[in-house]
C-alpha cells in the first residue's frame, strides 16, 4: 500500500483555512449556521473531532459542496494516521492476504 509520506491536510485545517477564513466566519457564525453548539465547531477546528456522515452533509449544506470532499478529507487523514502509527502499522502487517496480488 503505497502512500505519501507527507501528512494530509486535516478537517481543522481546511475548515478554517479555506472556507471560514475567506468568508469572515468565526467558530460561532459557523456553528450558527450548521445548527450545532460552538464546541463542535471548535472541536472540528482543533482536529479534536472527526467527521462523521451525517457532519459531513451539514457541512455540504452549509457550503455547498459534497459531502463526499468532507468524508475524503477525513478518510486520507484517518489513512495516513493508521499507516503512521506504529501500533496500527503491526496490526495491519499481523494480516494474512487470503489471495496473492496479481
């Protein structure tokens, strides 16, 4: 499984860099908006929370996009952390493919 060794970028950085940082939104307009408490969005913009699905069409509804670009974001990152974690690195090397790639 070959991926980048430079790490994506997080639900925290793209939601303050490149869509609340250009419209002038702060964690509670936001929070306003997608109709959830101020400590969501702030857990979302520190990276201490992930995107779950139904974030993610609240997200795609509040700034017209995808839900898909939201939940991508989260899997690369959910990914890479898995591949970077020695931990998680062992358990998935512990696994026996049941058939030989091709």
């Amino acid at each position: 499984m070959l991926m980048t060794k430079r790490k994506p970028a997080t639900i925290g950085e793209i939601l303050s860099e490149e869509f609340m940082q250009p419209l002038g939104l702060t964690q509670g307009a936001l929070a306003d908006a997608m109709g959830v408490q101020r400590k969501h969005v702030n857990e979302l913009c520190n990276d201490r929370r992930g995107v779950t699905a139904a974030t993610a069409l609240i997200l795609a509804r509040v700034f017209g996009n995808s839900p898909d670009f939201w939940l991508n974001v989260q899997r690369r990152n959910d990914l890479w952390q898995a591949m970077h974690s020695p931990e998680e690195r062992a358990r998935i090397e512990r696994a026996k493919p049941l058939v030989k790639a091709a």
